[in-house]
C-alpha cells in the first residue's frame, strides 16, 4: 500500500495536471473567440463580420489620404495600400470577406468599392454597392450637353465632367499619366449612391444618350481592349460595340478583321436616334485635320438597333457645316457657369478675333489647365491657331511672309506648342496623328492650304468676339 506521503503526492500532480489542463483550454478559447470576432479582414462563421463596409472604407479613406499627403499621389495599386496601411488599421476585404476593389483613377482621385455579398457590379437597377472615392473639381450641379445639330467637333470640355439629360448622373473621364490609363466613370448625385466604371482602360470620348440610361464612348490604343466605339448601358452593365459585323468599315480585309482606328465623336441626331463618328485606320502616322474631319471619314450610325448599323445617306450637305466653322463645336455646352472652373474659363474662350488677344487668352488658359486633360485639347487648338496665322500671313497683300522675322518667331512658338502636344502620350490618338502633322509643318515654318478658324491679323476690322457663356 501506498504511504500517505505517496497518496498525497500523487494528489498535488492530478491537480497540477487539471489545473495545466484548464488554463491551455482558457487560453484556446480566448484565441478562438479572438479570432473569430476581433479579426478586422476576414468574416466570422456566420458569413459577416462585426465591422461594418461604412467603417472599413472609412478607416482605408484616410490612409489614402496620409498615402498622397507623403508620396503626392495616390496608390497605384491595392499591394501599395497594403504596405503602406500594414501599421496601421487597414482593411483589405470587405464585410463579406471579399477583396475591396480599388482603382486609381488620376494621381490624386481614386474608387475603392465592395461589390456585396454577391460579389457582382452593381447597376441602376440593383442595390447598390458601399465605397469611398475622391473626385476632385466635381460640380454640384454642373454642364450638360444639348445635342446640337451634328456633324461637329466634339466638345470637349464635356470630358470634365457633364450631367446625364435627367440630372441625375453625372460622368467624367479620369486619366492617369502614370498608368497611361483612361477612366469613365458614373456618378449618381440624387438618391442613393451610384457609382461605376467603364470596362475600357482607354476612352478617349464619350456623350450621354437622351434616356439617361445609356452611353456611347470611343477608345483607342489599350493593349487588352479593342479599338472601337462602344454603347455602354448602365442598366445592365454591358457594352456592345457599334463598329460591329453589321457595320463593315471600308478598310477591313475579307477575313473580317479591323485595322485599328483613329476614332472622334460628331454628335448625335436626337429626331432620327443616330451616332456621327468620324473614322480613320490608325497608320502610325501623321494625319492631316482635312483628312480626319472629312466626308470620306464620316460614318452615321443608327442607334434604334439591337447592333448599331452603318446608315447609306449622303453626309456631304451636312459636313457644310463643319466645313465653314469647323472649331465652333468645341464650345457646344450649356449651364458653363455651373461647371468646374476649367469648364467656365473654356467656355469664354473665342477662337475669332485679333491673332494677339487670341493666342494670348489659350496660352493662359493652357498653362492653368497643364494638369488637366484639358491640356492636351488647348494645346491643339493652339497648334490650330498658329499655322492659321501663318496661313494668313502667306497671304498678306505686297508681302513674302517667308523672310518676315515676325512671321519666323510664330512659327516657333508654334513648333514648340505642336512638340509639346506630340509628348502627350496619353491624349486620344488622333489627336497624336494630327500633332505630329502640325509640328512638321510648323518647325520648317509651312502654314496651312486653308485657315481652319476665323482668326484675324487686323485688330481695327475683326475685334475680338468672347463666346457669352450660356
């Protein structure tokens, strides 16, 4: 038999035993429940976590925001937000233990968005998704477009920013330069909170339908997408390409296969519902301003159709309007005072008038718009009014615009403002053509055939004409 001492020995060991038992159980419950309740990135077992969408976005709002304070632009991508955020309280997935979406739309706006529990895009006619963005320069109320009488330019201020015909939705186009990315992007201003992204990483235009519901955007030059023109319904989240099978463009081989084009809105024909596009094969080129905005690369497309088809009707009557003033559509827009500050200033710039006060007013307007988009389109009306000049010079009565120091000098300005064009890499592509078509006139001092704009070298007989904002 075991003495007591033996007894009592083996007593204290089974209660150290339990008692070692019970704490490590203490403890793994403690971990568990840790885990399962206090874990911010991921869900717990009953499929949501306790941290809502509204405060995770939130949290990861304000370290983008210490992101672009240190670095002067947003994350380029999710991973960067990852490192930078890994001290302090970032979420990487949503309450629904899915991955955030995040995109950087310009080096200092960007979306980040959960996509729901069912991890789909929302619509107009879904619930919509949580998300944070910055956008900055969005109007209250804004410009909007009112679809003048088509051919013309596009007016593209409208890139900025404009409603959708019921003023409910506004849309802009977003460029990275860093990325060399193009964004559009939808934005719900009334009810409850819309937002989405077009699927294209290179639009390079876009116009509202009149239904409010749709919209029609041009895109060239991406490496995943093709070239083409797209109707993009918001109600179903689809983009169908106009420049489809239907609609076989001139240049395309017997096989079927498209060149890439040089691609420009002309408007759109609200009684008959059709699409003007203007289309050039892409050549890699330089591209004259006659040759892109011509009849012959002018294409009517009707919209009534299940897939947009070409239209057979003359178009040379209507491209006499265009033919005349063919700068005048850039200023087509309404409500400019209600726009963004390179909205109204746009709005009050003339391309008519003495060459001085002209030149003077788009320089200005250039060197404020030089981290905009708008930069690249001032600079093309730029290029535009000085081999017009120099057009105009050629002409002067008794005089050989040739040996004119004066004459010498505007061509070097203008050379130096086509160069800075061409080095705009991420503006539209025909606008890349049409550049370097200026700058080789422009640094051996040619002018053009014709004048395209209704600028004047006499002061006292054309006086400048400012556009009245509408």
């Amino acid at each position: 038999m075991l003495s007591s001492k033996a007894k009592l020995l083996a007593k204290k060991l089974e209660l150290w035993f339990n008692l070692r038992f019970l704490s490590l159980l203490a403890v793994g419950w403690a971990f568990f429940f840790l885990w399962v309740f206090l874990t911010p990135s991921e869900p717990n077992h009953f499929g949501k976590s306790q941290i809502s969408n509204t405060l995770r976005l939130s949290a990861n709002r304000k370290i983008i925001r210490r992101f672009i304070q240190e670095f002067d632009m947003s994350p380029l991508r999710l991973r960067e937000f990852q490192v930078f955020g890994i001290e302090r309280y970032s979420y990487l997935h949503d309450q629904y233990g899915q991955r955030f979406s995040y995109i950087p739309l310009s080096e200092n706006d960007w979306l980040m968005r959960s996509f729901g529990l069912d991890g789909i895009q929302n619509t107009l006619l879904t619930v919509y998704d949580d998300y944070t963005a910055s956008w900055t320069g969005k109007p209250k109320k804004g410009v909007y477009y009112d679809y003048p009488a088509p051919p013309h330019l596009y007016p593209s201020a409208l890139l900025e920013g404009y409603f959708s015909p019921d003023r409910k939705v506004i849309a802009k186009l977003f460029k990275h330069e860093y990325l060399g990315h193009s964004s559009l992007v939808v934005h719900e201003v009334t009810g409850k909170p819309f937002v989405n992204v077009a699927f294209h990483d290179q639009v390079e235009e876009f116009y509202w339908l009149p239904d409010s519901k749709q919209i029609v955007f041009t895109a060239s030059g991406s490496v995943r997408y093709k070239d083409g023109a797209y109707l993009w319904n918001l109600k179903t989240n689809t983009a169908d390409q106009i420049l489809g099978k239907e609609s076989i463009l001139p240049w395309e081989n017997s096989a079927g296969e498209s060149y890439q084009w040089y691609l420009s809105l002309g408007g759109i024909d609200v009684r008959k519902n059709q699409l003007y596009l203007f289309i050039q094969p892409r050549s890699g080129h330089s591209m004259a301003f006659s040759e892109f905005f011509s009849p012959d690369a002018l294409f009517v497309y009707d919209l009534t159709k299940t897939s947009p088809t070409k239209v057979g009707e003359e178009k040379t009557s209507a491209f006499t309007k265009l033919k005349n003033k063919p700068l005048t559509g850039l200023m087509h827009i309404k409500k400019c005072e209600q726009g963004t500050l390179l909205q109204k200033k746009w709005c009050h710039l003339s391309v008519e008038g003495f060459f001085e006060e002209v030149l003077l007013n788009w320089q200005n307007y250039t060197e404020g718009s030089a981290r905009s988009q708008m930069f690249t389109y001032s600079l093309w009306v730029l290029s535009i009014l000085y081999l017009d000049v120099l057009t105009l010079w050629d002409h002067k009565p008794g005089e050989s615009g040739e040996s004119d120091p004066t004459r010498d000098i505007l061509a070097t300005y203008g050379a130096e403002i086509a160069q800075t064009l061409r080095l705009q890499n991420n503006s539209p592509l025909w606008v890349q053509a049409m550049a370097e078509y200026f700058w080789e006139l422009l640094i051996v001092g040619k002018a053009l055939p014709q004048s395209i704009s209704p600028i004047s070298l006499q002061a006292e007989l054309n006086p400048s004409l400012k556009t009245e904002s509408k």
